[in-house]
C-alpha cells in the first residue's frame, strides 16, 4: 500500500511540475526538465502556442506511433558538410513527443518541455531571420556573432537558439541511453531500471535532488522489456531490436556532432 501511495504522489508531482519550464528550479548550470522562467523579455514561443503546437504533433500521428519512422527522421539531419540540419531535427523531436506520449503520463514532463522548446526553434525558423537558423552550426555562429547567448544569466534576454537546442540535445542523450540499454540487455532486464541508469548518467546532472528522487520513483510503472519493446510498433521484441539497432547510430552522431561544437565553443553549460 505505501509503494503504491509513493508512485501516485511521484506521479501526480511530475505532472504538476512538468507542463511548462516554470515549474522548478534549475541546478547545476540548468537542466532540460523543470528550468525556471526566469528569462526577460518576450518568450519566442509560448503558453497557447504551445497548446496549440502540442495538439498538432499528436493530430499529425498515427493511431500507433512507429519508432522506427521516428529515428529515421535524424538520419536526415546531416548535410554533405556534416551539418545538423534543424528541421529535420525539429521534426524528429516531434516524432519523440509523439511516441512519449503514447506511453501515458510517466514521460509527460518530459514531452511538454520539448514541445516549449520545439515552439522556440520554429519560431525562429519561420523569423526574419530564419536563413541563419537553417542549420545548428549557421545557428551557432550568428547568435554568438550578435551577442545573443548569455553565457551567465538568461535573465536579460529571451531565451537564445543555442540554449534551447542544449536542453533538447541534454534530453535526446537520455532518450539514446535508455534505448541503447533496451537493445543491449537480456530479455528479464528490468525497463526501469535501465531508464534509470541513462537517466543517472544524463539529465540527473541537471535537475535538484528533489527532482531526481521523484522522476526515479516514477520509473517503476515502466512496463517490462519486451512490452515496452512492443510499444515501438514495429513488430516483435526481436524486430524492435533490429530497427534500434540500425537507426541508433544516426542519433549518436547527431549528439556527438552537436557535443563537439558546443564544446568548441564553450556553451555545454549556457544557463
């Protein structure tokens, strides 16, 4: 009765605190999950935009969301120069808001932060100034250029391209661990426990102790390998392996891609 009791209060906390970016703190340099609103001035995107935006990516999927179509969508994203593309890669986090959600609420606050931050890069997109966000290294350079990233305090300014794109590269880090575990492990793994682990080793560096305890908890309804290898709609347990196991690379290179450049330029940690 009391672990039941536990997972229902971690439960109802993540969907209270995950909706939108003010519902927390950030530690640690800032996270993905539960940022606080603190920035000036007018938000690129947010509120009913957001709504709005949400309730079309849902619209726009199937009754089951494929995975497979989902991770295929990153392979688009590189160039002939190795350059990340950024509609392909709004386009893929799209695909993964919808496949979280068809999880139920356990990754709702993670899907509804992705949709603020999707809301930001389309608007930036579609800006006057949409030629310079064409790619993620274009993106780079001309908000660096123009003094747009405030490598200390978010405050003075609306949140810059470089720094929504760090969250999403953050979360894309877990989402790539936690499938990677689910490809590699043996068949009695236990699901929550290896979204757990990608968690630790990813968005946990983020996010205040509370935060962390909470989202743990709330791993527990996972349901067990297989059914949740299931879930990706692409056939059995062993076809769903086979698709992680061709389509993952094509994240991994994205994420090493984006890790290197804001290395090079100093912006892993933008507040």
């Amino acid at each position: 009765m009391g672990n039941c009791w536990c997972l229902r209060a971690a439960l109802k906390n993540l969907k209270m605190i995950g909706g939108t970016e003010g519902g927390g703190q950030e530690r640690g340099g800032g996270g993905f999950l539960f940022a606080a609103k603190r920035e000036g001035g007018k938000l690129p995107g947010a509120g009913k935009e957001e709504a709005a935006l949400e309730s079309s990516i849902m619209a726009n999927g199937d009754d089951g969301c494929c995975l497979k179509e989902v991770l295929v969508t990153f392979q688009s994203c590189l160039n002939d120069q190795q350059e990340i593309l950024m509609d392909p890669y709004i386009a893929g986090w799209k695909g993964l808001v919808r496949f979280l959600n068809t999880l139920g609420t356990i990754f709702s606050f993670v899907s509804k932060d992705a949709v603020a931050k999707i809301q930001i890069m389309e608007n930036y997109r579609s800006s006057n100034e949409k030629a310079q966000y064409l790619t993620l290294q274009s993106m780079v350079k001309y908000e660096l250029g123009n003094n747009m990233v405030d490598l200390k305090s978010p405050v003075d300014q609306p949140p810059s391209g470089c720094r929504t794109i760090l969250r999403l590269h953050r979360a894309l880090r877990w989402l790539q661990l936690f499938l990677e575990g689910l490809r590699t492990s043996s068949e009695d793994s236990s699901t929550s426990a290896l979204c757990a682990d990608a968690y630790n080793a990813s968005l946990a560096n983020y996010h205040p102790w509370i935060i962390r305890k909470t989202a743990l908890l709330s791993f527990y309804v996972l349901p067990a390998r297989n059914a949740f290898l299931e879930l990706m709609n692409v056939g059995t347990p062993a076809d769903a392996v086979a698709m992680l196991e061709e389509a993952l690379p094509s994240i991994a290179k994205v994420y090493d891609i984006t890790e290197a450049l804001y290395a090079q330029h100093k912006l892993l940690e933008i507040p």
